[in-house]
C-alpha cells in the first residue's frame, strides 16, 4: 500500500465533506468510483446514518451526537 501525502489526505476530506454538504441539501451526487447516484440516511432514517454507494464501492458513515 503507498503511502499518501498530507495534501493527498486533506483533498480527500475535501471531496468527503462537499460529497456529505451537497447529498444532506438534497442535491443528487454520483459516486466517486463507480459513478451510481450515492444515498444519503439521516439520523432518523432507522438505518445508520451516512452516505452510501447503491454498489458498496463508498461509503461515509456520519456519527451524531
């Protein structure tokens, strides 16, 4: 596995957080993989909460408090 630069890890924050901002205003965002619209759960959706890819090629689980 090769190793990634701080920058390489702070624009994949970047990209998650736009990904999660953009789906939680209902906007329709395709997944970064494979290109299927992903799924946002909210926190009262009974499922945890977080976006989802329809094929699991991506994912980000959202905690509350």
């Amino acid at each position: 596995m090769k190793k990634r630069s701080h920058e390489e890890i702070l624009g994949e924050i970047v990209v998650i957080q736009t990904i999660r901002e953009k789906l939680m205003k209902g906007e329709t965002v395709k997944c970064p993989k494979c290109g299927e619209y992903l799924n946002f759960l909210g926190k009262n959706s009974g499922k945890h909460p977080g976006v989802f890819c329809p094929n699991g090629d991506f994912e980000i689980l959202i905690h509350y408090e």
